[in-house]
C-alpha cells in the first residue's frame, strides 16, 4: 500500500520568507505522479504544482517550487515570498493509478 | 478557464434519506472521481469511473453508495441511506487521463 506522511501538522511563515513543506512517500512502483494541492478556508481543493516522477528535474511555478528526490521519495514544497493568500492547508499527494492518495496536510499561517 | 462544477453547496438530511450529489467534470475530460473528507481529516478516495464503469472504487464505497453518468454532462454520487457519519464534503473530480485530477468545490453534506 503507498503511504503518504506529512511530518509538519502546522507551520508558520512572515509574509515575504520562505518556508519549505515536507512530504516523503511509501511506494514500490516506478512510473507515478506527485502532486501539492491547495486548501483555503473555503475547502475548495487547488493544484499548485505536479511532478512526474520520471522527470529528474524539479517543478516550478512561479513561487512554488518543489525539492523532488525519487530515491528517498522525498517530495517537498517550497513557497517563495510569502504572501496572506498563502494561508492554507497544503496537502501532499501520490498517484500511481486512479485514486490519488493524500497526506494528512499542514496547516501553513501566513502572519503580517 | 474551465472548471469542474458541483451542486449543491451544502445538503442538509436526515439520517436513513437518500442524498444525490451532482457534479459537471471538465467537459473533455474521460476519468471522473469522488473523494470525501471528513471534518479535520484527510481527503479519501472513494470511487473512479471511466467508460461508463466504475474503474476502481475503495473499502468506503459500499453498497449505500452509487455513482452514475447519467447524461453526456452529470457526475452523480447517490447515498442510498444516509448515516450519521456520511457527514462530509464530498469533492468531484476529473483528469484527461492518469494524470492530474482537477477538483470542483464540494458540496458539504451534513446528516442530522
């Protein structure tokens, strides 16, 4: 079974830093898809970025980046220059087939 | 930018009613899903569809539960007698191929 573990219930970030989310993940197949998703309060579930794992170089978008590294199935993001908008939780999450399976999420505070 | 559509928002019922939770994928997308997630929980897969069947479904998706394309537009999730905890936000979502999942905003379903 994959597992995805989330290592950081809660985090916390000045506006304008940078802060880096962690995500290590559990799986025997090789070909398979990474993805970060967004969730405000408003529950609705956004993309931020998407890795395909046999790509060895990192996604970028914008000021989300991701530190991607297949052999300690590691997969963390980075979000540059902070912003309030950013407040959310950020969800990790892996697909190898038809279901996506998430981590548990980190809560990520931006404060003034 | 297209987008996935879910109705309604919020469903109110009575534990033992029937729900149908509606959604309009992407509309050049084949692959359509249904995930939930619990208050403060993580999001869970419940079922995928492609080519008018389910493609695979998880250990939550019993017999209560039913999904249907019933037209060339509708993604529906059926909850044949609801309990107490079927209480969630139920997310619809849809992918071109076994790639990224675009989500729609939910609908949170709460049973009384």
């Amino acid at each position: 079974a994959q597992t995805v573990t989330q290592s950081q219930p809660e985090m916390s970030v000045q506006e304008a830093e940078t802060v880096t989310l962690s995500c290590t993940y559990d799986t025997s197949e090789n070909n398979y898809y990474l993805f970060w998703y967004k969730q405000p309060p408003s529950r609705q579930m956004i993309l931020v970025i998407r890795q395909e794992a046999y790509k060895q170089q990192n996604a970028t978008e914008n000021r989300f980046s991701v530190n991607f590294q297949k052999a300690a199935k590691s997969f963390s993001l980075k979000i540059s220059d902070s912003q309030l908008g950013d407040t959310a939780m950020y969800f990790c999450a892996f697909n190898s087939g038809y279901a996506l399976n998430f981590g548990k999420g980190t809560s990520l505070l931006v404060t003034p | 930018e297209p987008e996935v559509t879910q109705t309604p928002s919020h469903q109110v019922t009575q534990m033992g009613q029937e729900v149908i939770l509606r959604c309009v994928p992407i509309s050049n997308h084949l692959y359509f899903y249904w995930y939930r997630q619990i208050l403060g929980q993580k999001v869970e897969f419940l079922v995928s569809f492609y080519n008018n069947e389910i493609s695979e479904k998880s250990e939550i998706f019993d017999d209560q539960f039913s999904v249907e394309r019933p037209d060339g537009s509708n993604f529906t999730l059926k909850i044949r007698s609801t309990k107490l905890e079927d209480s969630a936000m139920y997310f619809c979502a849809s992918s071109v191929n076994f790639d990224t999942q675009y989500f729609g905003p939910g609908t949170r379903l709460t049973v009384l």
